[in-house]
C-alpha cells in the first residue's frame, strides 16, 4: 500500500477517522490492527516475521532488565541481537556472502558450483529490525525503562507510517507516545495534511519525472555519451532525495496528523558544506542510530587515531552495506569514509595553517557547498550502478565529457524536470534561511502566500503527477 496512491488515501482516512471515534483505550488495539493490515497487503507471511521480531525483543528486553547478574542480562542481550539479525542475514545478505565465497573460491582456483537461495526480501525489514532491536539496546544500557504491555510494544515496532522506509524511531520517542491521549486537532491536521502534500510532490512530480531519465541512463550506460552519463548523476541525486525525503514528510505527516510526532529524517543534505554535515542532514534516523549503537560503542572520538580511523570505516561500511547485499554499496560507504577522513585532515591542516579565519568567509562555505555536492553526486554513482564494472565504466565516460547529449524519451519532460529541480532548490534556499518551514516551525510568509503555495502543489499533482510502483528505500 504505496502512500502515493488512492489505497492508501482512502486507507489513512479511514484510520484517522475511526481512530479519534473510539475511546482511548481501544486505540492502541485499532493502531495495532491497522498497522499489521498496512503491512500484510505486501505479504501477512512477513508480517508474521515482523511479528516474531517484535515478541522476541519484548520478551528479551523484560529479562534483561529483571536479570539479577550482568550476565545473566549479556546472555538475554546477546539472544535479541542474534535472533534478530538472523532473519535480516538470511533474507538480505545470504546470497551476497555464498556469491562472493563462490568467487573467492574461484580466484584461488577451487571449482564451487554456485548455489542461490529462493528468498523475497521482505518490504522494510531493515527498518523495522532496526527499530525492535534499539529497544533492547537501550534497555541493556539502562537508557529506558520495560515495557509492560506486549500490545503497544508491537504497535511501535509496526506503527504503519513509519513502517516500511522510517524514520526508524526509538523507544524513547514513539513507544512513549503511544500512552499519550490524542484529541483531534484542526491546526496539527492542516500542518500534517501540508508535509504530506510537499512529500507528495517531491515524490510523483520529480523524483518519478527524473527517474525516467536516470533508470534509462543508468541502465544502459554503454549506450550513452558521458555527458548524458553527468546529467543522469545530476538527476539521480535530485530523485533519490525527492523520493526518500518525500516518503519521510508522508510518514511524518502522517503520524502528524494521528497526533505523533516522528523524528526529522532530512534537514537540507545537499546544501552541506561538509560531509560530517552531510550525514547530520541526511537519513538521520539511520545516521544517528550507527552512532549511538555502532560508533560510540566502538569507542568513538576518544580513542586513538588509528582506531578512530577504524571506527570511521567500519560505521561507513556498515552503513553502506545496511543499503544493499551488493559490493557497489560497500564502495558508496568506503567512499563517504574516504571523504570524511580527507575533510578532517584538511581542516586540521588548514588550521595549523593559520586559515582558521578562511573558514567563517561566505564564499568558502559557498565553494564548500559545491565540492561536498560533487563528491556526494560521484558517490552516487555506485549506489545507483548495477554492478561495479558499470559504475567504473560510467566514471570513464564521464571523465571523457564528450559526446551527444541525450535529450531523453521526451525533450519536453527532460527541460520540466531540470525545471523542477530549480524550483526544489530555490524552495530549499527559502527553507535555509528559515523563510519556508522545514516541517511545523512558523513562517515568515503571509498567510495567503502559504495557501496559494499549497493550492499550487495540488494543482500540479494533478497535472503533472506520475505513477510509480515503488519508493527506492523499499528495497532497504
């Protein structure tokens, strides 16, 4: 049930309405109903995966935080962080390591027949993984207290708005709400209804016009120049952002206007002026939770060099991977660790330089801005590649810079979507400077100005919206 579709309008109505109908007391119960329903129009087999998932670290969390011994909690710790990662191994990365066992066997000579597991990967199950397993996480570290009731416990983990791409939440925000009394709000409806209808319009209005481009390009790029190839990146860094980003405003919305507040997922990545900024603004659900659950168990900053490097790689790959059982994942994480480190060996140069002063002047944020996009849109290119012999030879193509300049299936969509994209930048400069909100901070615009913005959006859905089966970080 895609958020940009009549199925689930028609669906979230229907919740919204009879979720404010019933007393408090049921609606914990109704939220769990719709919520395995959201889910179970993919797959009720998955649903009872997800279900599983959740018992499970219900169940481990009460007894690490009733255990009487440190090691009685580390062996209950230990069983929600197996049992959990197991089905996330099995469904998404089984056939990367027999794959890549196969081809390391072949490399030293030993003949292996290669073997392939049948397996679907279920829609969301990183990300509901993920969310289920920082319960316990956090239980193990005393961060939060257990949870008595198996009902909300499971609502939070399969909370339909947030379900299948995030944000993934913590216990310490969403399961918390769930005990809250929610009474209808007109102007919490008006501010939710207003970040669906601009993730709407990020999501079926650009990233699906771009896609149109980039999926061609990218998909057949030993037919096509390398400058088709730049202006493919160009727009498969609009569209990835328009998608994810959009999907997140429709969740958080969403949940909005339920009454629950989802955490912010993007903050205006790409107008960055450093990769470390880059990764506070982008997927910060995701980014966050390799920090506090991977970064800083490793040791984090306070370390030595040499094992903060290593922590730095291994967050990066790991995120990398998160995405995806396929090495041009692992090059896109290996990248953005590259560039994290080179940007902190400059600034420290720079500063021992005495150019500290360099780095408060405008036009060096500006310049900065512009490298950190560049390098993000090279990365780019390995994350969207099929395989890593295409991302190499799109690079050499690239690096050629000649050819004939596709135009695309239509001369027409392809001028409207580089069109669209000024318009998401210009909106995005406005959102920097605090005169567009982000998502329910107050604005400097008239009221009508505000009104008239949305009545255009609507308008060009209508128009110009497209049809898509999918959002990218499904697949994740």
């Amino acid at each position: 049930m895609l958020f940009n579709s009549w199925q689930y309008i028609f669906f979230f109505l229907g919740v919204l309405v009879i979720y404010f109908s019933i007393k408090h007391k049921w609606r914990i119960h109704f939220l769990f109903i719709a919520s395995y329903l959201f889910y179970s129009v993919w797959s009720w087999k998955f649903a009872l995966l997800m279900f599983g998932v959740s018992i499970l670290n219900f169940f481990c969390g009460k007894k690490i935080f009733y255990a009487s011994t440190k090691k009685a909690k580390k062996k209950w710790f230990t069983i929600a962080l197996v049992f959990s990662l197991l089905p996330l191994f099995y469904f998404k990365y089984a056939n990367f390591f027999i794959d890549s066992f196969s081809n390391l066997a072949y490399y030293f000579g030993v003949n292996s027949n290669k073997y392939v597991l049948n397996v679907i990967l279920p829609v969301g199950i990183s990300f509901f993984t993920f969310q289920a397993l920082s319960y316990s996480i956090d239980i193990y570290r005393k961060r939060v207290g257990v949870e008595t009731s198996l009902i909300r416990f499971t609502t939070y983990v399969a909370f339909f708005p947030q379900l299948v791409a995030g944000p993934i939440e913590r216990s310490t925000n969403l399961l918390q709400q769930f005990y809250e009394k929610h009474e209808f709000d007109v102007k919490r409806f008006v501010e939710g209804g207003k970040l669906f209808i601009w993730g709407l319009f990020k999501k079926i209005v650009i990233a699906d016009r771009l896609a149109l481009y980039s999926d061609s390009v990218f998909n057949n790029p030993e037919a096509h120049s390398g400058t088709t190839l730049i202006v493919a990146t160009v727009f498969f860094t609009f569209q990835i952002y328009c998608d994810f980003s959009g999907y997140s405003d429709m969740a958080i919305g969403s949940a909005r206007m339920l009454g629950f507040r989802l955490m912010q997922n993007f903050n205006l990545p790409y107008l960055s002026n450093s990769i470390g900024e880059f990764w506070k603004r982008w997927h910060i659900s995701l980014s966050t939770w390799f920090s506090d659950y991977v970064y800083i168990p490793l040791g984090g900053n306070r370390v030595s060099i040499k094992r903060w490097v290593f922590n730095i790689l291994v967050v990066f790959l790991l995120s990398g991977l998160w995405h995806g059982a396929n090495f041009t994942f692992v090059i896109w994480g290996a990248l953005h660790a590259f560039y994290y480190l080179i940007e902190f060996i400059g600034k420290k140069m720079l500063t021992i330089a005495g150019g500290k002063h360099l780095m408060e002047k405008g036009y060096y944020k500006f310049f900065k801005i512009v490298i950190v996009f560049t390098l993000v849109c090279f990365a780019w290119i390995f994350f969207r590649a099929n395989s890593v012999s295409d991302a190499f030879l799109i690079i050499t193509k690239i690096a050629s810079f000649s050819g004939h300049l596709w135009t695309g299936v239509s001369s027409v969509t392809t001028v409207l979507s580089v069109l669209l994209i000024l318009l998401l930048v210009s909106v995005q400069i406005l959102q920097f400077y605090n005169i567009v909100p982000i998502y329910f901070s107050k604005t400097k615009l008239p009221w009508f100005v505000q009104w008239l913005s949305y009545a255009f959006l609507l308008i060009t859905i209508a128009l110009f919206g497209m049809s898509s089966n999918a959002f990218i970080y499904f697949q994740f």
